[in-house]
DNA sequence: GTCTATAGCGAGATAGAC
DNA sequence: GTCTATCTCGCTATAGAC
C-alpha cells in the first residue's frame, strides 16, 4: 500500500487549486485598487502586492510579468460586466435598459469603489499606441459602437428611433462615449453630475421607449 | 569709462532672457509630446530633455521639478485655447460655436497631433487625488460646465433652448463631457467617429440656432 | 507557494565645474 | 545656461532556499 493513494493525492491537488485559484482573486483585487489609483504605468508590482500581502515575487509567482496581470484584470472585468448586463443581445430596448442600470451599478457603488477609476485611467494610457492594452481599448470601443449600432437598427426597424436612420452611426459613438465623458467629471466631484440622470437623458433622445 | 556700461549690459540681459524664455518654449513643446506618449507618471525628464536635446539637469535649470513642469504645460495649454474660442463669453451662440470651433481645429490638426492626446493622459491620471493636476482638472470640469450652464441660460432667455430649462444643470454636464467622450475613439480610429459631426449633431439638439 | 537576495537598470534631484 | 558626476531610491525580473 503506499504512502500516498490516488484519491488523497487528487484531492490535495485540488485544494491547492482553490488555493491558489483564491490568491489569484485576491491579487487581482489589489491590481484594480492599485491601478484605479496610478494606472499601470504608475503601479509597481510591489505595490499591487502589499495590498495583497505578499511579497512582489510571490505575485510573480501567479502572473509571469505586469502585462500578464493587466490582461488578467481587464479579462475578468469585461467578463463580469458581460454576464451582468446583456448589452450584446441586438434588442434595442435591452442594451438601453442595460446601459442605464450600467452606470446604475457604478453610481450606487460610489466613487471610490476602484472598478470605474481604473477603467479611465487604463483607457486614457492605452491611446499610446506602445500600451499594452492599446489594441484592447480598439476593440473594445469598436464592440461597443457595433452593440449600440445594433441595438439603434432594432429600434429604427421597430419604429421607435427618433433620430433619422442615417445618424445612427454617428449617435453610436456618441453613446460608446457617454461614460467616457460623465465618469471623468462624477469621480472628480459627484454632486456635480448626476450620472444615471444624465445617462438615461441622453439615451431617451434617440429611442422612444419607457426608460 | 567702465568695460561694459549700462545700456551695454540691458541689452545682453534681454537678449539672454529671450534665449531663455524661448528654450522654455521648446521644453514645454518636448513636454507636451512627451506627456501625450506615456502621461505624466510614465514620462521622465530625461525623456523631455532628450526630445528637447538638451541633458536632464538642463530641464531642471528652467523648471525646479517634474511638477512645475506640468503646471507650466497645462497653464500654457489652457491660456493658448482661451485666447482662440470665446467660450467664456456668456453669450449662448458665440459658446456653441467656439466648441464646434474647438473640435474643428482639434480634427484638423489629426490624430497624431500631442495636445489632445496629453490633455486625455493628464485628465484620466488627474482622477488620482495624490495626482499633482487633480486640483487642476477639478476646476477645469467646473469652469466648463459653468460657461456651458451660462450659455444654455443665455439660450433659454432668447427662447433658442430645446429642452426643458430644469435639465440645463444635466446639459451642463453632458457638453462638458462631450469631447472627453468622443477622443478617445477618434484618437484611436479616427475612421470610426466624425468629431466636429458629433459635437454639432449634439449641440445642435440643445439648441435652435444654425450650427 | 512564498520567501530572501541580488542583478541590472532608470528614475528624480543636487553639487559643482566651465 | 549647460554640462558631468554622483547620491539615493525604487523598479522589473531572476535565482535559489525552504
């Protein structure tokens, strides 16, 4: 009989796994904290792991190198954000409603929840072509203009748009930038911007249903 | 008869301090690019001094530290725009115009232009309140949407106002975020939005006057 | 899986020559 | 006004012990 079976083997594995599957989040959380405050280019590996209290090695350890950790934030934060809201469903109505209760989840989280910082910081670095989420940030603005495009086709087709059929490209990238422009200015000073207000306003000129 | 006398010695003075002043010049214009590639955290005075072809301990000799030097940039930035566009006027058309204006020569000068790009970098880094431009940006988003809350007044006082006068603090916000919406996609496809159809396409819905 | 130690580099800033 | 030299610090990343 040896030491070791197989059964007990395995099941060590895997809570190793968890294990290390549960640090992996943690750091992560720190990352998004750390980033939300100095950007990438700003954060140092060691200061994403005091957050995570451990040693900058030890993250190394789970993330090859820094741009390994920035992919790994961005993918788990898109991801969430896409199993919370269907905002990719081509119904009209749908990716409005979505959009709204979007910048409703960010305003009830308040400004210091690190989420909405760092997705501004990492989206204003990423212009430079030499940023590791540049070509991320591309087809990131690029998805979203082509989910609102979409979801503007629908509305017109369901006759309820109210603007002319050929602007829709044009109020696509004024809603793909709508965040951009009233996150900026509620971080800064929240009393001054009533984000979802002004969200769900501007979205009510183009589609005429009961938001 | 002394070696030099007076006159002799004004006019080497003011010769050296317009040497001066334009060495400061061309710091400040490394500074732009430099600032718009990497941000403030990203960017080195050794990398300024380099594109200003001068050694580091030069940069330091015009501007104490790194943060004067970012005070210097973003005051001339500001200065040059409100000497170009009358936004500040109170008069409603002449602000509406002035921000198509804005856009206009922003989408003239392109893409790979540096002042855009670094009022971008510097906007998004400044959400950081241990960020020397946090206190900047701040005022900045508050000017704006005062000379847009003035102008909208002013529209709604000469019946040109197309929404309801109550939204005009919405509005306000709306158009001080509307160009920090829209860069960011036109500065990384610039095939993907028409800024200055944009900018007036939005305007236009607050107000009747022929943009 | 986490650590200490260290390599190797580049940063901001100062001192002092010319 | 610009330089070289230097101080001191913090960074990314690697090697190797435990």
């Amino acid at each position: 009989m040896p030491l070791t079976d197989d059964v007990t083997v395995r099941r060590r594995e895997s809570r190793q796994a968890a294990a290390s599957a549960l640090r992996r989040e943690q750091i992560l959380d720190a990352a998004v904290e750390a980033f939300s405050d100095k950007g990438f280019n700003g954060t140092s590996i060691r200061d994403v792991a005091a957050r995570a209290h451990l040693s900058h090695t030890g993250v190394l350890h789970h993330f090859p190198d820094k741009t390994a950790l920035l992919e790994a934030v961005l993918d788990r934060a898109v991801h969430r954000a896409g199993d919370e809201f269907e905002l990719d469903a081509g119904d009209g109505a749908t990716f409005m409603r979505g959009f709204v209760a979007l910048a409703a989840r960010d305003a009830s989280r308040g400004v210091d929840a690190p989420e909405t910082r760092m997705f501004r910081m990492i989206s204003a670095e990423a212009l430079s072509p030499t940023h590791p989420a540049h070509g991320y940030m591309r087809r990131w603005y690029s998805e979203v203009r082509g989910h609102a495009t979409a979801a503007l086709k629908d509305l017109a087709d369901r006759g309820l748009l109210r603007i002319p059929r050929e602007d829709i490209p044009l109020a696509a990238g004024q809603i793909a930038g709508l965040r951009d422009g009233l996150d900026p200015q509620w971080l800064l000073d929240p009393d001054s911007v009533d984000l979802v207000a002004a969200v769900r306003d501007q979205l009510r000129r183009y589609a005429d249903i009961g938001l």
